[in-house]
C-alpha cells in the first residue's frame, strides 16, 4: 500500500505491514491470526529474518563493492567523453539536462502528480507480480494512496517501482514504435513570423527522458526515506544497494547509448579497471 503521506513529505506515518506487498495467502492468513490470538503462529518469522540477514551479508559483501566500482565508472566514463567528444555539448546532454530542470522547477513551485505516480507503483508492482506468474485479486490506484493484492511476493516485486522508472521506459517505448516509421532525427522547419528555426522530434524524446527520469528519481528517494516497508521486507541495506546499483545501471545505459563512442566493452574494461584499483587500494590498507 501505497500512503498519500509518503508523496507529499509527511512524516511519523509507518506503513501497515499487512499490505499488498506480501502475497494475497500471507494477508489472509494474517488476518485470521490477528482476529483470532489464540492461533497466532510465528513460524515463519525466524525464516524471514535468516533470509534478511542473508541478503544483508550479500549486500555487504558483494553488492557494495559493486556499487561503489559502478559509481566510479560512469563518473570516469562520463569525464572522458566530455574531454574526448564534448559530451555535454551534445543534443542529447542538453534536452536531457533541460528536461530535468524543467522537473526540478515545476517540483519548486510544489506541482506534486502524486496521482499519477502511485499508478506508476502500483501498476509496476502488478505488472511484475503478472510477470512471475502471479494472480492478481484486486488493486486500486487514489490521491490517497494504492494497493495490489496478489499471492506473489518477492525482491523484484517489491522493490520493482524503485527499479523501473515506468514513464521513462513508456517514453522509450513510445518513441521507438514512432521511429520505425518516421525519422526523428532529421531536420523540421519551424516558422514563426519571420523567422525559420530547425527542430528535431528526437529533441523532445532527450527532454521527456529527462523530464520522466528525474521525476522518477525525485519519488523514489522521497518515498524511501518515508516508506520503508518494502525495504525492511527484503532488508534496508540490501535493498538500497540494489535500488541504487539497477537505478545507475540504467542511467549508465542511456548515457553509453548517448555516445556512439563508447560501448559495451569500453565500459567493462573501465569497470575492470576500477575493481583492480580498489582491490590493490584495500590489500595496501590492511597490509
């Protein structure tokens, strides 16, 4: 369940944990137990936090790392394209940027969709649970707020809203349907009065990526920093770090597909060298 609280900055509201985030069996069964204190059973609770405190050491042990080398490779990444091929001089860097700072002012002047961004997490969560084969029992998507009921629950449902940014890849989707038939990238006049400007249609498809991208970004770290139900479920810090590595996967993505200079393999053998680089910087911290 989705809270009106968490969108609109609203603090000290805890999410209840019988929501649609554990499967459709599990609320019943929850249900029963809290009408019924007499067979109230904990069994599975020892399981949940072995499991919990599992993906904490994972998170610890393989995920930061990961995290932490990504991190430097776009950062190194995105240094050398700009010394090498001008980077943020291109289309794609300026209506990507433009588009983020139209966010980041209309979110200034305290225009909160939240309507439409709790269809987003809802309609994630369902579309995931579909995916892993789940039946969906019932969903609601309000200002207030929204739920999904189902009887799947895992890691990807749960944290899937932090991992898709849903309007960003319906803008993708959207723009490669219309770009098998029409050339965006090709040069449009524009007239007003007496003057001719050119535009390009793939222009607004850097803005709206933008745009979509950084309101993604902003209600996921407002939700988080509220709502912490879905990651105490799997584990805050294992869920973080997973939340922020697939989150910088996907802008990492974007940027390689920006720049026809750099591919896949310039990006692993970066991400090679930084791991050397860090491994060689912690054997000399504890030799």
């Amino acid at each position: 369940m989705l809270n009106k609280d968490a969108l609109t900055g609203k603090t000290g509201c805890l999410m209840s944990k019988y929501n649609h985030r554990l499967s459709y069996r599990k609320r019943q069964a929850k249900a029963i137990a809290r009408d019924n204190p007499a067979v109230r059973r904990r069994s599975g609770l020892p399981k949940e936090e072995t499991v919990r405190t599992a993906k904490t050491w994972f998170a610890s042990i393989i995920l930061l790392p990961v995290a932490v080398i990504s991190l430097f490779t776009v950062v190194e990444l995105f240094f050398k394209a700009n010394q090498t091929l001008h980077f943020w001089r291109t289309d794609e860097f300026l209506f990507f940027t433009l588009g983020g700072g139209t966010w980041a002012a209309a979110c200034w002047f305290g225009w909160r969709p939240i309507r439409s961004y709790v269809f987003a997490h809802e309609f994630t969560h369902l579309v995931i649970a579909k995916m892993f084969g789940g039946k969906i029992y019932d969903w609601r998507v309000s200002e207030e707020g929204g739920y999904v009921e189902t009887n799947k629950s895992n890691t990807w449902i749960t944290l899937g809203p932090y991992l898709v940014p849903f309007y960003t890849l319906l803008v993708l989707v959207s723009f490669g349907a219309v770009g098998l038939f029409v050339d965006m990238s090709k040069a449009q006049p524009l007239h007003i009065a007496d003057w001719t400007l050119q535009y390009r249609w793939v222009w607004l498809l850097y803005w709206l990526v933008g745009f979509t991208w950084c309101y993604h970004l902003t209600f996921t770290v407002q939700t988080i920093h509220v709502e912490q139900g879905d990651l105490t479920r799997n584990g805050e810090f294992f869920s973080l770090m997973l939340i922020f590595i697939v989150n910088l996967a996907l802008i990492g993505a974007l940027f390689v597909a920006a720049l026809p200079g750099i591919g896949v393999s310039d990006v692993g053998e970066v991400w090679l060298e930084m791991a050397k680089g860090g491994w060689r910087f912690v054997a000399d911290f504890f030799a």
